[in-house]
C-alpha cells in the first residue's frame, strides 16, 4: 500500500475521533453542524452550505435568490451537486470522473481554522476553474484544510456553468430590471461573497479581510470582480492564477452586431426551436431540460462565457482598470511557463505554414515575425511554438497587463511565474491519478493547472510522483498566498523576500525549487507580442 494510500487511511480513521473546534454555527438560513477534517488537526469542516435559493424553474436565467430558510440542523458532511456541465473524457489532466450534476447547485464548503467563533481569521475564497463551463468547489484537489490550519477560513464555492450561467439573450434582458443578461455566474460568485460578509463571523472569520482567489477562468472571474462595482466592500485581496484573456481583454456587449451576445445567445436557442424576445420565448427556454441544454453545447458550441453587460461590468475590464475605476485591493497575480503544454497535450505536430498560419489569426499579417523571437522553439517543433506563443500571450501576459494596470494606479500588485515541472496525473480524480503508468513522469513542464496542489498545500492528498523539492516549494507558496490573505503582502519569515511589482523593472517571483525574484523569463517575447498588438 503506498504512502498516499496509508495517509488517507489514517487521516479517515483520526477524522472518525476527532472533534471540531467549531462545532455548530447559525447562518442565514439555518444551523448546520460540522465534522473535523480529516487532513489538519483543529480545522472544522462545513460542506454544502446553501448560499442562494436553487436557480430552477422561474430562478433559471436570473440573478441568485437568497438561500431558503429551514428549520432544525443540518449535518455539513457532503459537498453539494457540480452544477450542470458536459462530461469530459478520461484520459487528460482535467479528467473530473462522472460527477453528480444538477440545476440546483449554488453550494459553498467552509474550511475553518479557528478554535472559536470569537477569532477573526482572514478568509480566503476559492473559485474554480474550468473556462466557465466545467468544474466544481468540492474537488478535493481543493479541500482548504491545510490553508485553514495555517490560520484562516477557507471557502470553496460552485456557481453556475456553460449556458446556465452565461446565456445572454434578448428575451432574459426585455424581462430584467437592469435590461441586462448574462454573467449569472458572476452574480452567483457576488452571492457568495455578500453570504461570506453576513455569516462568516459565526466560522471564526473576519468579514473585513477576504481575499477571493480563483485560476484559469477563475483567475479571470475574480479579475473582473475586482473590476465590477457589485464587489465594492465585499473583497479586500485578490489572487488570480493564469488568468485567461477576458480579464482584460473583454470586449463583448450585449449589442453589435453577429457576434454580440445577444445574437450568439439567440441562435444558441434557436437551435433548441425557440425564438422571439417576448415571455412566450421565456417559457419555452425555462421549460428546457438541463441535458438538452448542455447537448446542445456540443454541437453549437458555448454561446458566451462572461460579457459585458452594463451592470455586473459597465465597460470594458480595460477601461474600467485605465480609468481607476476598480476595487482598490492589493493583488498577486502569474502563471506558469508551460500553460498550453498541458492544455494541448494531444495535439500533433503542425507544419511551419500552419504555425503561420496560427499567427497571422491571432496577431495579424505581421505575426509572422515573432518566429524571429522563438526560432529556437520552432527548429525543435512548430506545434511546440504555437503552444509556447500561446501561453505567453494567453496567460503570462494577461497577468502582466492586469498587473500593470493596477500598479499604474498605485496600486500593490504582486507577479509570479510557476517554473516547476509538475508531475502528471489527474487531478480532479484521486483515486486513478495515473495517467500513463509512469508514476508522474514531469512531461508537460509547469502545465496549466499544475499549481493547484501545491496552492492548497495538498501534495499528500492529490497527484503522485511528488518528491522533496515538491513538498518544499508546497509549503512556501500556501505560505505566501496564506501571508497574503492575511496581511495584504505575500512575505513573512523565513520566506525569500518578494518585492512589490514595478512595471519598469519588470521583475517576478520566481516559484521553482530555487525560489528568486529576477526580470520576468518571458519579458523579451511579451514585449514583442506587446509590439504587435499596440494601435
């Protein structure tokens, strides 16, 4: 039996004796009752905590309603339902197994370190990743146990996905008060945290100090909550890891012409049968069954992720950052070195003409010239420069942009870039981790998503392969997302110091086995790709 295997036992098995510290709180909505982790000693665990109505029937396509008030106490030992997405396939590092979906998924888990109710502990808000359309907060890649025993409250939350949480519409939008649609999954995130600001207190947390923090579209999503005027008093930090483009690259309105959000929701529906804008139009989309919904994904495609919808965002993330209008928060922010290694990993290889091709598309006629810039990556494999290009450009400059434009306003902003190759496995599914039989051969470098474990501190819970180094670099990096939720500022004893971002220095926290701060490895090719997209 191996080490992973025997430690999952004997944490069951302590689980089993122990007792939380904090045993039952009073919501909101009703009392619910914890269990003791089965992870970290002292932190109490509450899962699927109700923090808005379920958004079925009527609710479907509207801003979340308050939870339901019910009578008695709960026992908050299972996480909720993932909300509605499609099954992916098995064979990836993303692979989440056959989750239990449903409609009524708007669910929260609380991780608390707190000996009492009496403490204030910083909180610490975790929102999935998963392009907005896949993913849930009860995977246990996620479990905030051994962040909270560092002293916090760790909260993991679902919100609604694909479709159901991004639909715009012409007929949701004649129906709204705010004569907008879309970015229910945004509101959904903004119910949490108005949730977390009424009843956190009773988990020992301090309303006062959340820190939201999310990656890949999660990373985006909190980007825009820093954004948005809808979070102003209910986030105090931010940390977004490898946020993806919209994060201020957004620009798609309701309106404009074919590809608005409002014409790609329509024919989204329209292939359902339905169409018009009136409450006849309404009815039919919200007698439509999940599953249909969802299929119809797979054919047409997701109609719209987040938007801007002249409420949730009433411009553009970019100009809303270039105008200061934003939620004046310290931020950290990177990614990592080999973001499309992992998001790629079955592509095959592509000839030079496909490569110019590819980036013609994303930069123009003058994108060929970047091939200057990465000729070494491209003599060894065209398809490995495409995905080299893309994680600069996708990922490890969406941070710099976000990063700039908050430290332009002076603001204090924080930049790292994850170097350590990472073992493969899957990473939603502890109990078949390997993927190929290899023991977590470190093939993909730094992939996307492969921070995740050691964010949370959970190299012992999750994953395979690990070694020393790993558990090493595990500890300082939660000790500085924990440092930073705490204080504002990432550094704390024994830690390598961590600078304040300066744009004109250019200079990142290195997080490898050697952890440094030195001029960002990818300044040279940003700055080019920063060339190409100046007007």
């Amino acid at each position: 039996m191996g080490k992973q295997a025997l430690l999952i036992i004997l944490g069951s098995v302590l689980s089993a004796l122990a007792v939380a510290d904090i045993d039952e709180v009073s919501t909101s909505a009703g009392n619910y009752r914890s269990v003791a982790s089965e992870f970290a000693a002292g932190v109490s665990v509450f899962k699927g905590l109700a923090f808005a109505a379920p958004p079925l029937r009527e609710l479907r396509w509207k801003p979340p309603a308050q939870a339901i008030k019910f009578s008695g106490t709960r026992v908050a030992e299972r996480a909720g339902p993932a909300c509605w997405q499609a099954r992916n396939g098995d064979d990836s590092v993303y692979a989440r197994g056959n989750l239990g979906r449903s409609e009524d998924c708007l669910y929260l888990n609380v991780f608390s370190g707190a000996a009492d109710a009496s403490e204030r502990l910083p909180v610490m808000v975790w929102f999935h990743g998963g392009s907005n359309t896949a993913g849930h907060g009860g995977a246990q890649i996620f479990d905030g146990s051994n962040l909270a025993a560092r002293g916090a409250v760790v909260v993991t939350a679902n919100y609604r996905l694909g479709p159901l949480g991004f639909l715009a519409h012409p007929a949701l939008t004649n129906e709204s008060e705010r004569g907008a649609s879309g970015n229910y999954g945004l509101q959904d995130q903004i119910q949490a945290l108005r949730w977390i600001r009424d009843n956190i207190s009773a988990f020992g947390g301090d309303p006062e100090r959340v820190t939201i923090f999310g990656q890949s579209a999660g990373g985006e999503d909190v980007c825009l909550l820093m954004a948005s005027p809808l979070s102003e008093g209910l986030i105090h930090r931010v940390i977004g890891q490898s946020p993806s483009g919209g994060c201020v690259r957004l620009q798609r309105g309701l309106g404009g012409g074919a590809d608005s959000a409002h014409a790609r929701g329509a024919r989204f529906v329209e292939a359902m049968g339905i169409s018009g804008s009136g409450s006849t139009a309404l009815e039919a989309m919200r007698e439509l069954s999940p599953q249909q919904i969802i299929a119809t994904t797979r054919s047409e495609g997701n109609p719209n992720g987040p938007i801007v919808d002249g409420w949730v965002l009433p411009e553009p993330p970019a100009q809303l950052f270039a105008s200061g209008r934003f939620n004046r928060v310290p931020m950290m922010t990177g990614a990592l070195s080999d973001e499309y290694f992992g998001l790629q990993a079955g592509a095959v290889e592509i000839s030079e003409t496909d490569l110019d091709n590819y980036l013609t598309r994303s930069f123009g006629v003058a994108g060929t010239g970047l091939k200057t810039d990465y000729a070494g990556v491209i003599t060894q494999s065209p398809v490995t420069a495409r995905k080299t290009i893309a994680g600069d450009n996708g990922f490890v400059r969406t941070a710099r942009d976000w990063a700039r434009l908050v430290s332009g306003h002076g603001g204090d902003a924080y930049v790292y870039y994850f170097s350590r190759a990472v073992p493969v496995f899957r990473l939603y599914v502890p109990e078949r981790p390997a993927l190929s039989d290899d023991g977590g051969a470190r093939t993909l470098g730094a992939y996307h998503s492969g921070e995740l474990a050691y964010v949370f501190d959970n190299l012992d819970i999750v994953g395979i392969g690990w070694d020393e180094a790993d558990h090493a670099l595990s500890e300082t990096v939660a000790d500085y997302w924990f440092n930073f939720a705490s204080t504002g500022n990432p550094n704390g004893a024994g830690l390598p110091d961590w600078p304040i971002y300066d744009s004109a220095l250019d200079a990142v926290q290195i997080l490898d086995t050697d952890v440094s701060n030195a001029q960002h490895p990818r300044k040279r090719f940003m700055d080019r790709i920063d060339a190409l997209a100046a007007p």
